[in-house]
C-alpha cells in the first residue's frame, strides 16, 4: 500500500491535538487519560525516550526493510493495532476503520471484547487475519461461546488479558459519567452539540454498543443498568486454572497481554503461553507501577529465547517502536496513536497514522544503517553510555 500522510498532521501530536478539538471532551478524556494523577501514562511515554542509539555512518547499506515475521505470518511493519474499549464513543465506526486499514497494510489488528464492533464483522474485513482479545468472563459458559466465535471467524491468535483485576480509578471518566455503571450528564450533552460533526456522524452509526456481547445481553437495559450487567459479567482476575483452561480450549496462538514482571513470565511459559504482550494498559491502571520498557528489557533478556515477547504502552512515534524493539521487544502494539488518528480524520485516520510510523520508523533504521527490523538491538546504546 501506498504511503498517505496528510500534511497538515504529519504526527502523531498533531492528529491528538485536532482530535481533542474534534470530538466531545468526554470522549477525548476517556482515550487520552491515565489513572489516579496519570504519573505512570507520563514515564511511559518518557522512559522509552531515554533509551538511545547508535548509528553507523561508514558501514555499506543498502537498504532497510521493516517486514516482520510474528507467529507463521510476515507483516509489512513490527507493530500493530492494540485493542481499546469503546471505540465507538472515541468516533463512530473506529474499529472497523482501524481493521480495514490494518488488513490494507498487512498488519495485525486487535479487536477487545469491549470495543464497538463485532468479532464476526472484524473477522470479514480482515479476511479472518485480526487477533480477538478476551476479557475474561465470570461464566465459564459465556467463555467458551465467545472463545468458539473467534475460532470459527478464524481469528489466529487469541489474547488473553491480566492486567484488569480491578478497573483502575480514573478521575476523569468518575467525573464524566464514564465509570461502571455509566451514565449521561447534562454536561455532556452540552459537549456534544458543540461538536458537530461527531454528533452528526454518531447519530448517522448510531450509539455505540458492545457488538460482540450483544447476543448476550438482556434487550432494553437502560444505560446504567448496561454498566451493572458489563460489571457483573466479567472477571479480570487470571489464575492458573483459567488459563489452563483456555489454553487446552484454544488450538491457536495464545498471547497473555499486561505481563509486568519476570514471574509472570515464568507462569506465561509454564502454561504453555506462546506469546506475552508487556504492558501495563497504557498507564490506566496501575499508577505506581514501572513504566512498561523497564520490565521489557529484563524479561526479553532472560525469556526471549522461551517465549514471544512484545510491548505496549507509551509508544507514539516510530523512534520510540526502535527504541522499544533494540530494547528487546520482538513487536509492538499502539493504542492510543491510532485512536487519535481516527478521531482526528475519520475515515482516513487509520491509513494516515499507519504511514506516519511507518515512514518514521524507515528513516531511523537508514539513519542507523540498520537492514532489518530484528537488527535494532544492535544499536541499542546501554546506560547511555
């Protein structure tokens, strides 16, 4: 696919800066914001770009190839779309956007089980190819129909989260309305006719629903009475039997999402784990823990060799997915980024952010004379030295 930037927005900082103007505040703090003061969205963000490194100026180059191979499939970049709650609200229709574009550029695309849009309608965009993840649920009933509809869509990697025992306390969303069991304000509609073209474009989509729990779901529930039912029917606190038992369910990959810790990922691999994603959710739920490259660079050295290991959390440009792959991740997932770049110019928001990163992580590679994705850690710069 061709490259498409928009240059009136030619980063990531300016697609956040026009989709917080865009779109209702109360969405925009929903995406944008952390946990308790947000101290662990900001080290995110600022601890990967600590990490430096090295370029080569008098070695023969000739060229640099960003094609990664990640689970039996070669993708045309090292990232991917990570999964976000509530797409929808951010701007109406984001996650079939987002898939579409994904699939356009040969890179995996992420579905939550709490976005806005189904496994079955991501699975006929992507042509079966986007990874579904599951929020774990309190019945083992509804677990095993979910994890049977992502297999018959034929997702091929299933991703398993652990980051959620508790929903994080998050001032903002407390604030407008956006905490379990939700609801609307006044204020917040008061947002919404001050930004049109959200407005016009949500009432022509709709309001957003969670597709994929929708066969589920009691018909008529109020708003509020939403929010209780979604409570009640998950249960984000992994232990070994549940894993086991969606491991010995699912013949596909399985990736464990929000690992922080080198036990973890000893458990990861003891369960026979084919992948983790080190992440701490983007810094929404844990506001005194590591930034999510600290942890990375311990468990890739010792594990790396065991088990796929891949990041997310505080990545926003293609210098900071190089400096996260030279410190040990073997991929990268974004959240946000993308969800900026939909916010920001709809339809097209998904192919603009993707050749963003895309051109910014080429030219760091050639500016290094590095060839190939998984020769960055090659020129990682250690302490700073």
């Amino acid at each position: 696919m061709e490259l498409k930037i928009n240059s009136k927005y030619p980063s990531v900082d300016d697609l956040r800066d026009r989709a917080r103007r865009r779109i209702p505040r109360f969405a925009f703090e929903y995406l944008d914001g952390g946990c308790n003061e947000d101290v662990n969205l900001h080290r995110n963000t600022a601890e990967i770009r600590d990490v430096v490194l090295k370029p080569y100026y008098l070695t023969k180059h000739t060229g640099s190839d960003l094609q990664t191979e990640l689970f039996g499939h070669t993708y045309d970049a090292p990232f991917g779309i990570a999964p976000v709650g509530l797409q929808g609200l951010m701007w109406p229709k984001s996650p079939e956007i987002l898939a579409k574009a994904a699939f356009d550029y040969n890179i995996p695309f992420v579905l939550s089980t709490v976005s806005t849009s189904s496994i079955e309608t991501i699975a006929e965009i992507t042509e079966g190819r986007a990874w579904f993840q599951l929020y774990h649920p309190a019945e083992d009933e509804l677990r095993d129909d979910i994890i049977q509809r992502a297999d018959s869509a034929g997702c091929p990697v299933l991703v398993i989260l652990c980051d959620v025992p508790t929903f994080g306390y998050r001032p903002r969303d407390i604030r407008n309305g956006l905490a379990m069991p939700p609801k609307m304000t006044l204020r917040n509609i008061m947002q919404i006719f001050g930004k049109p073209s959200w407005a016009v474009n949500t009432l022509l989509a709709g309001s957003p629903q969670f597709r994929t729990m929708t066969p589920y779901t009691p018909k008529g529930l109020s708003l509020k009475n939403l929010g209780y039912f979604m409570d009640k029917t998950f249960s984000g606190r992994l232990n070994d039997d549940k894993v086991k038992a969606i491991r010995d369910m699912w013949k596909g990959k399985l990736v464990l999402k929000g690992v922080a810790s080198e036990e973890d990922t000893e458990r990861a691999i003891a369960l026979g784990i084919d992948g983790i994603i080190v992440s701490n959710h983007g810094g929404r739920q844990l506001d005194a823990g590591q930034s999510t490259i600290k942890p990375l660079t311990r468990i890739a050295a010792k594990y790396s060799d065991k088990i796929k290991v891949m990041m997310d959390s505080g990545m926003r440009s293609g210098p900071d997915i190089a400096r996260t792959i030279a410190s040990g991740a073997e991929f990268t997932f974004m959240g946000r980024s993308f969800m900026y770049g939909v916010a920001a110019l709809g339809q097209e928001g998904g192919n603009h952010t993707i050749s963003i990163l895309k051109r910014q992580l080429q030219q760091v590679m050639e500016q290094i004379c590095c060839e190939r994705v998984e020769d960055l850690p090659n020129h990682l710069i250690h302490d700073n030295n």
